[in-house]
C-alpha cells in the first residue's frame, strides 16, 4: 500500500469521512488532538520510524500532502 494511500485510509478510519489531499485535517478539527497522535503512532508504525518531536508540528500533519512531505524528511 502507498503511503498516500494508507495515510487516507487512516484519517477515514479516525474521522470517518474521506478527505482530498490538501484538505486541512486540524486546523478544520477534522481530528482532534488525540487523534492526531493515534495518526502519528500509525505512521510511525507505518514506516518503521519515530518522526522526531521537532517535526511534530501542525503545519507538517495538516494535510496529507505535508504528512508526505514530513514523511520524507524522516527517511530519505
């Protein structure tokens, strides 16, 4: 499964709604601040990496298409 993909996925599984790729998913409250972190640990788990707290931002989890971009920070 793509990152994209799975990350879609999991925001639906959170939210129960399906969101575009530049849909705002915080700053809309889509997610709330606890499933935000829930979305950080499946990533984490996800990609078999810790995302380190200096990148545990909102503007990096607000949409899918920073998600993807952080995500490439943390494994290059």
């Amino acid at each position: 499964m793509e990152i994209k993909d799975f990350l879609k996925n999991e925001i639906k599984n959170l939210s129960f709604r399906e969101v575009d790729d530049n849909e705002s998913i915080i700053k809309s409250k889509l997610l709330d601040s606890i499933s935000t972190v829930e979305l950080i640990v499946a990533i984490e788990e996800y990609i078999g990496k810790k995302i380190p707290q200096h990148l545990i931002v909102e503007e990096n989890f607000d949409t899918i298409e920073n998600i993807i971009e952080t995500i490439k920070k943390v494994e290059p």
